[in-house]
C-alpha cells in the first residue's frame, strides 16, 4: 500500500528534502550528535596516540566478553526497532506492539549491564581519574600486568578520564533512548499509531540505530583496540 | 500587537488565537515571531550588561587608581573602594566576552532574526517545529541566569578569558576560581543545547517549507546566511558542549583530558575550543552579511550585484572556517608545520570576503541611494567590516602573528569584525523589520543621532588599538604600567576610554528609540521600505499563522527598478498581470 | 608611534617587520579603495527626484578581477610569510651554534638557566635567574622552556619573540640579540592573578660583559 500523505513531504510546498518534516529534523539533530561524539572520541584517539603506555592492554582493565554479549544484545534491540517499523508499515500493529516492547526491554538491559560494569570497575580502582592508590587494580598495574607502558599508575589518568566519559555520555544517550522508546511503546499500546502515520515510529527508530552505531564504534577502539 | 494576533490567523486555525492565554501566547509562545521578539529583548539586556563590563574594564585602563563612578556599590571582593581588583579585572574581561559573544550578538543575529525572517520570508506559517522553538527561547533563559549567577559565588565568576584555557580553567588553584569556572561551563552547555534544537528547526524549515515558487535561488540572501549559519551551529556548537563536558570532569571528577600530570594535554583543549570557536565567529558574521544585503538591495533600490556569487561566497566562507581553527594557535607550541597549513587556508578565507565587499558596493553603483537609518548602519557595516578583514591579514601571516598574537591588534580586529560588523548590522536589522514585529516605525532622527555617534566613538575607541598593539600592548592585563614599554601608551589609552564611555553612552539612544517607539512610534504600513520579501506582503505584525493563503513566489529576491514595472520594487509573489499571487493549488492537510 | 613598530634589537626582525609594512602597505590600498569607493558612491548616486537605480544584476568579468586580484595577493604574502616562518620558528631553525639556555616559568615569575662558563647546559656550572636573562650580543641563543603551572607565554617585544609555554611540554624559541642593552620580556598569555606583573628584563651584554657577568656569577656561588 502506498505511504499515506501524512509520511511524504508537506503539500503545498516548494520541493525540499522529500521526507516528513519530524524525520529530517532527526536526521539533522542526529548530525549534531555525531559532532558531538567525534569531540569526545577524537580526543580519545588524540590522547591515546601521544600517550599509548598509560592506557591498559584490551582486556586487562576491562571485561570484554561481558561487553560483547551487550554489543550482542544493543544490535538486537536495533533489528527487533527496524521489525517494529516494518510491521508498523505492513499494517500488522500487534507485531509492533511487541517488537517495540521488545527494543525497549532489550535497551533497558543493555543500560543494567553498563551499570553493572561500571560499579565493578570502580570497586576494581578503575576511576575516572585513573587507577585508585591502593586498589586491586593498582597492585595489577605495579605487578605491571595491565599492559600500561607508564611505571607510575597515576599518570594513566586519560585512560580512565577518557573511557569513563565516552561510554558514560553514550549510556546517556541509550537511557533518553530508553525513556523516549517507553513512551512510543505506551502510545502504540494504546493504539496511537496507524499504518498511515507512525512518523514517531520511524524518527525514534531512527536515533536508536544512531546510538547503536556509536556503541559499536566505542566498542571496538575502546575494547578491541 | 495584540489585535492582529487576535485576528483570523493564516490556514482557518480560528480557534487557537482566541482560546489562548496570556501566558501561552506571550510567554510560553510557539509563535516564532514572539519567540524571536523575546530573544531580542533578552539579548539587549545582556548586550547591555556585557557593555557595562566593558566599561570597567576601560576604566581600568583609561583611569588607573580611580573609583569607577557608582563603583563603591560593588561588593569588597570585586572592587574595593571602586577600584576594581586584579582578580575582578581577570572576569570581567572573561565574562565581557562570553556575555557578548554567547548571549548578545549570536542570539541577536541567530535567535532573532532567524526566528523572526525565516519563516516570513520562505513564505511558511510558522517553523517546521513550533514547539521545539519555545524549547529553545525557554532554556536560553536559564542558561543566562546561571551565567549570571555566576558573579555571586565564593571565588568569583570565571577568570580565564573566554576562551578558557586549560589547565588555568581546569585547576582551582591556578585562578583562584572554582565555582564560577564550572557555573560558566554548565551555562554555556545548556545554552548550546538552545542553539541546537534551534539549527535543527532553521535547518528543517528552510529544506522542507518553502512556499511554491521559492526555489534556492530565490531566497533571499538573509535566508541564505541564516541558513548556512545553522549548519555551522549544529556542527561546531556539539564540539564546545563536549569539550565544555570535558574541562567540567576536570575541574569536579579529577579527569586529566588537559592535566599534564594526568597524561592529558592542553593544547587538546585549545584545538577543541577553536574547532569550534572559528566557526563560531562565522556565525557571528554570516547573518549580519545577509541582512545587509538585504538592505543595501533595498536602500540602493537595485538587484544585489552577484547575486549567485554572494550565496557561494556564504558556502565557501562556511566552508573554509572549518580548516582555520589553528591560526589561533600559531604560537601555542603546536607543530610548526600545521602553523604553515592553516596560514594558507587563513589567507584564502579572504577572498570570498572580498567577493562580497565589492558586490555590496556593486549594489550601491549606480543605484538611487535612500539614506534610511538601515541603509546608513548597512553601509557603515561594509566600511568598518572591511577594516576588521584587512586587519586580519596581519595576524593570518604567521611571522607577523608571532609579534601581534595577544596583543591589542588583535582585540582592535575582533571588534571592528564583532561591533563594526556585527554589532552595526544588528542596528541596521532591528531597525529594518522594527514595523514588521510592532507596527510602528522607530524614529528615523534619532537613528541617525545614535547612527552617527556610534560610528564615531566606535572608531575613537577602537581604532588607536591597532597602534598600541603594534606598539605591543598585550591583551587581558590589568595594569599596563608595569612595563616601562607600554607607559608612554597611558594617554592612548585614556582616549580609547573616553571613546568607549561615549561609545556606551550612545547606545541609550538606540535603546530608547526602540522602547519609546513601541507606544508613540509612526504606525507602520505592511510595506513602510518598498521592499520585495515576502514579510512586507502581510500586516505589520503579521497575524499568527502569517498568511492567510499560501503565496506563490515569481521573482528573485531583490528585483528592484524592474522595467517590468512602474514602480521600483517588485514583490516576489507578485503575479505581473496586476493582482497578487494566491496558491495555485488548494491548501493540502 | 602609531602604525610604526618600535625599535627592534634581534636578526630576524628585520624580516618580521618587512612583512608587516609589506602587509600595511597591500592593506592600507585596498583600504582607500574600498572607504573612497564607498564614499564616492554615497555621493555620486544618492537618490534624485525621478532617478531610476540601473537594473543589473553583476557583471562576471568585475567579479573575475576581483576574485583574482585577492587571491593572487593572498597566495603571494603566504608563500613570503613562509620562508620567514621557516626560519624563526621551524623545526630546523635553530642555528647551530646558538647558546642554549634553560627557562621554567611558574605563577608569576621566569626562572632563567644559563649555561654558564663551559657554555653548557645541565652542567654543574649552570647559573639560575630570577626574572633575568642575560645574553651576548651577535650570539644565536636557544631556549627550551618548561612551565610549572598554567601556559604562559615569553613575549619579548623588542626582538620580535614569542612563544607559549606550555606545561606537560617542551617548547623551544631562538633569537640572535643585535644590540647591547636592556630589553623587557613580558607574559603574554592569561595566566591568572599576577599575568599583569609577570615582566622580567633580558640584558644583552657585549662579548667582554658577557663573560664577566658570567664569571662574577660563578663567584657568587662559589661564596655560599
């Protein structure tokens, strides 16, 4: 069936961009977010080329195989979103129903998992500051077991500084992606959506793929890498 | 204002207008008009404050060792006695600049105008995302509260200039300042979240809701500006909220990003802040560049000469700020090379500039010239932004730089850029669509008397910058006679002060024409300059919704004296047999 | 006064300035151009009584000249600006045979380390200033610099220097003084409360001078 009216671009217009309004405005302000990522990990890759000893081996510090299944789980919650979508588009409104049900549920636990990581990286000694004097992280790093190049665990400070901040700002944006996919579940519960408008569907569909791409960046050069 | 908002709005939403109330349709309003009449007079007051900070400033320097008159209202910890201390004397020179950059002149020229012109002039009903749109007036608001807060906590406001350098803004113990530091950090960071929201919506309006008719190239040239500007706004400001982000964890959670200590670096800080800080100051540029083109078409009564060209020129400006960002760190210690690099991207953004400058004086060859108040400051604009280009020449050589970087030269381009430029094209706008946002006109005699005095004590107080930074007089020092080279300089500098003070003094007038003029000024017709855009074809103010059917757009932007027709304008939804375009289609959802 | 630069005491600049009055001379041009222009045109076209402005919309050829005039101009002064830039602050600009000294800069003084009468650094006879600089005349000096605290920036206006110093890093600058005499070096990056007091003072001293002051300092040390 043909997209509804509604899901083109505005009638009565000089031709623009020949999408809907509120799916542009996404893909611009996803634009700015990409900016806003590229700072944050270009600083990254800037502090860990002039500095390579003060950040730890893969895997010493951080617990890969824990992180992958959560990569594992994030790529999910993506198809279960682009499902949710197509069903929206094929007029099979239970099936979105429980595919966004779905993404939401799966998002929230790649959140829980995050959370979980975090406090036992930090009761390891890994702080955003670097390693805490004292911890079982920092007798690792005097042992010299943490692949750092650096003799003195104080100056891995950016390596702290930098994960905690990448992964912390992207977690932010997953749980505002989390909260917005909660209200769009709600609102398709109660039937809100039709399969001639489910523009909030496709726009929020849209962010989520974003904030999972970016994850899937950070895992690789702060985790593989 | 209030009775042509109660009247039938545009598109039969009869309803809404009536139902709302006060405080939906005044302060909580999604109208853009409204929303970019409230940043106008949010950023007058803050064009204010910054210039009162100013004023301390060169009291400092022009006066040393007296009271600033009313100073002894200041508190002990910023001005004992009214002198102002060393330590106050490093804010205000911080907060001068980040209250005029952040919170005047780009909400004047991006928050005003692209709130107010954009839709009117793409002949839209309103922005793409009239919600989002009070979203953003309404946390600029609190950011600039913030900002202000600032002033009053333990430490004082931010001293690290507004550039912010690190690590003298990451540590406490280098300035002396901690809370001010992290208040002006989160201020600038909600205040980037307003301008984003706000790119997103200016950038969506103009792709998706151009009225029929209006093909890229017939906007016109404001648009264009205000257009380019917000895809630079969405990609620079990002890049401040997350360094900003970074330099917060580092003066609160112990992060290292520009610590030495901790493995960081601070040059990092400054390739990030100048990453965005260069595309920064095209935003602060690019819009006033597009109203007056506006305006000089209109005052000259011809067709802006070049037109094509004019809009590459805004692209390829835009463009090139994004591979300059180093020349401001031709001295920091960075790569040599990269000095090289950036000196010939530098050097080039000259020309586009240049493109302009003579195709503005190209719309004025030969035109009938109509010396309105708009016209004067537009033209004041093209004189005085020149000089700050050519300024900028100097500095771009990265051997002269090594002599003038930090010195007054540089503050003597920044203002004939920001105030000759900016600031100038600002009055010129206010002034130019003052009818269409309320009704009346401001008094032309007084313009020119504010026009007149401004343009002289701005070139008082700024021009002999230029000598005494030659002369070496470095910038953000708060008592230059402690150096025996710069002591001769005293008598310059008292001079600049008594410019500067009737450079502040002046703008009352402006002020007051403005708010005078709301109750007592001449009633505006739709059309008070005979000028093509679109907003003239509505009432002054327009009604909520803007038009009451969608027009349909004939001609280029600027056809003035068309041997079309008699007169010398010729409205760009004008349909040539005599009666005004109407849509063509009926109005669709 | 005015646009003239002050007098100045160090080899290269002479090179600085000519690019400066190079650079006054290309601008002040196009300055009459433009402001004359402008002011001309305000004259001759002001609007008369049933005037009617020329209906034109730009003339390629005029938008051709001066898109090319500027570039040209621009390209010129930047390959000129090049070699100058290579030679004070390059990577191999430092003349072989300059003195080297050391600099450590703190909130709100400048620590000098001279070589001292070997004409070595890091020796055991290496003499350490505060706020002083002494050099000889007509002798390439090199001085590394280190900063204790926030950036600052060695600005001696007289010999045409400037260079950040930046903690965390090593930052270099080299300068040949030509005349005897006093010169004053200020701080010319914001580095908190004292930036407006942070001057020092640079002595060029003649050949003979020069290994005086060094031996009276060796003296003094070895008194204490």
């Amino acid at each position: 069936m043909a997209h509804a009216a509604v899901m083109t671009t505005p009638a009565n217009r000089e031709l623009g961009a020949g999408v809907y309004n509120e799916k542009l405005g996404m893909w611009v302000f996803l634009g700015s977010e990409v900016m806003f990522f590229t700072a944050l990990i270009g600083s990254y890759i800037i502090l860990r080329f002039a500095n390579p000893g003060a950040f730890g081996a893969p895997g010493q510090v951080l617990n890969v195989p824990v992180t992958a299944v959560n990569t594992f789980l994030l790529i999910c919650s993506s198809v279960t979103m682009v499902k949710a979508f197509a069903a929206a588009h094929d007029g099979e409104m239970q099936k979105m129903k429980y595919y966004l049900l779905a993404t939401t549920i799966i998002g929230a636990a790649f959140v829980g998992v995050q959370v979980y990581e975090y406090t036992h990286l930090i009761h390891e000694g890994f702080l955003p500051s670097g390693i805490r004097p004292g911890s079982h992280l920092a007798e690792l790093a005097e042992a010299g077991q943490l692949g750092l190049g650096v003799a003195d665990p104080g100056v891995a400070g950016v390596y702290g500084s930098s994960f905690y901040t990448m992964t912390g700002f992207h977690g932010f944006h997953v749980t505002c992606g989390v909260i917005c996919m909660s209200f769009v579940t709600i609102k398709a519960f109660r039937g809100g959506y039709t399969q001639a408008d489910h523009r909030g569907i496709e726009v929020v569909g849209l962010y989520w793929h974003f904030v999972d791409l970016v994850w899937i960046i950070l895992f690789t050069i702060v985790y593989l890498i | 204002m209030a009775t042509a908002a109660l009247a039938h709005d545009a598109a039969g939403h009869h309803g809404d207008a009536h139902e709302l109330s006060f405080i939906r349709k005044y302060i909580f309003s999604t109208d853009h008009k409204i929303i970019g009449i409230q940043f106008l007079l949010m950023s007058l007051i803050f064009l204010g404050i910054g210039g009162f900070a100013a004023m301390m400033i060169r009291w400092q320097l022009g006066f040393p060792g007296e009271a600033f008159p009313g100073g002894a209202l200041l508190p002990e910890t910023m001005a004992p006695g009214g002198i102002v201390l060393p330590e106050f004397y490093n804010s205000l020179v911080t907060m001068h600049g980040t209250l005029m950059v952040f919170f005047a002149v780009m909400p004047l020229l991006v928050g005003v105008f692209g709130n107010f012109l954009i839709p009117l002039k793409i002949g839209a009903p309103d922005m793409a995302f009239p919600r989002l749109n009070m979203w953003s007036f309404w946390i600029a608001v609190p950011a600039g509260i913030l900002m202000m807060a600032g002033f009053f906590v333990e430490g004082g406001h931010a001293a690290a200039g507004w550039t912010s350098y690190a690590p003298l803004s990451a540590i406490g113990e280098y300035s002396g300042v901690y809370t001010g530091q992290q208040i002006w950090l989160l201020s600038l960071a909600m205040l980037g979240l307003s301008s984003i929201l706000g790119a997103t919506n200016y950038i969506t309006t103009v792709v998706n809701l151009r009225a029929p008719g209006m093909g890229w190239f017939r906007l016109p040239l404001s648009i264009w500006a205000l257009f380019v500007t917000a895809i630079l706004v969405l990609l620079a400001i990002p890049i401040l909220s997350g360094a900003a982000i970074m330099l917060f964890f580092d003066q609160t959670i112990g992060t290292h990003f520009f610590d030495a200590t901790g493995g960081g670096q601070p040059l990092l800080w400054q390739h990030l802040f100048w990453y965005f800080g260069h595309p920064e100051v095209y935003i602060l540029i690019l819009p006033a560049m597009g109203v007056v083109s506006d305006i000089i078409a209109n005052g000259s009564r011809k067709p802006i000469f070049g037109y094509h060209s004019m809009v590459y020129a805004i692209i390829a400006i835009a463009f090139l700020g994004w591979i300059v960002w180093g020349h401001h760190m031709f001295q920091s210690g960075m790569n040599p090379s990269l000095g090289m690099t950036f000196m010939i991207s530098t050097l080039l953004i000259a020309v586009p500039s240049a493109i302009k400058t003579f195709n503005w004086m190209g719309t004025m060859w030969r035109g009938q010239l109509n010396f309105h108040v708009p016209m004067l400051h537009a033209i004041t604009f093209v004189s005085m932004f020149v000089i700050g280009g050519l300024s900028g020449v100097f500095m771009a050589s990265t051997p002269v730089d090594i002599y003038i970087h930090d010195t007054y030269f540089i503050v003597a381009h920044i203002h004939y850029v920001l105030f000759g430029g900016s600031l100038f094209a600002i009055y010129a706008a206010v002034t130019f669509w003052y009818p269409k946002m309320f009704g009346r006109l401001m008094d032309p005699f007084w313009g020119k008397v504010h026009w007149i005095l401004t343009l002289i004590a701005f070139n008082v107080t700024f021009f002999p910058m230029h000598t005494i930074g030659a002369q070496g007089h470095m910038r953000r020092i708060y008592d230059p006679n402690q150096y025996e080279f710069l002591q001769p300089l005293q008598g310059t500098n008292t001079l600049i002060t008594i410019g500067a003070l009737v450079l502040f003094g002046s703008q009352f007038i402006f002020i007051l024409n403005f708010v005078i003029s709301w109750f007592t000024g001449a009633k505006a017709s739709a059309n008070p300059w005979d000028d093509n855009g679109l907003e003239w074809t509505v009432p002054s103010p327009p009604p909520h919704g803007n038009f009451a059917t969608v027009p349909n757009v004939y001609h280029a932007p600027y056809e003035f004296s068309s041997p079309l027709v008699e007169e010398d304008f010729l409205p760009q939804n004008r349909k040539l047999d005599g009666t005004v375009g109407s849509a063509d289609t009926p109005a669709a959802g | 006064m005015g646009w003239l630069l002050p007098p100045s005491a160090s080899t290269y600049a002479g090179d600085i300035d000519f690019l400066y009055y190079l650079i006054l001379v290309i601008t002040g041009i196009a300055f009459v151009i433009v402001e004359v222009g402008i002011l001309w045109f305000v004259v001759r076209y002001r609007a008369r009584p049933g005037g009617r402005a020329e209906y034109t919309h730009g003339n390629m050829r005029a938008e051709v000249i001066w898109t090319a005039i500027p570039a040209v101009t621009v390209v010129a002064l930047g390959i000129m600006s090049a070699g100058v830039w290579n030679d004070v602050k390059g990577r191999h600009s430092v003349p072989d045979d300059a003195l080297a000294y050391g600099l450590h800069a703190q909130q709100f003084e400048w620590h000098f380390t001279h070589p001292g009468a070997d004409g070595q650094l890091d020796t055991s006879d290496d003499i350490t200033v505060r706020n002083q600089l002494h050099v000889p005349v007509n002798r390439p000096v090199w001085i590394r610099m280190r900063s204790e605290d926030v950036i600052h920036s060695f600005f001696v206006p007289a010999f045409r220097v400037k260079q950040d110093v930046v903690p965390g890093m090593v930052t270099q600058v080299w300068f040949e003084a030509t005349e005897t005499g006093e010169f004053e070096i200020a701080c010319a990056e914001l580095c908190g409360l004292g930036h407006y007091r942070m001057g020092a003072t640079v002595t060029v001293h003649s050949a003979e001078d020069f290994n005086a002051w060094v031996a009276a300092q060796a003296l003094a040390a070895q008194a204490q």
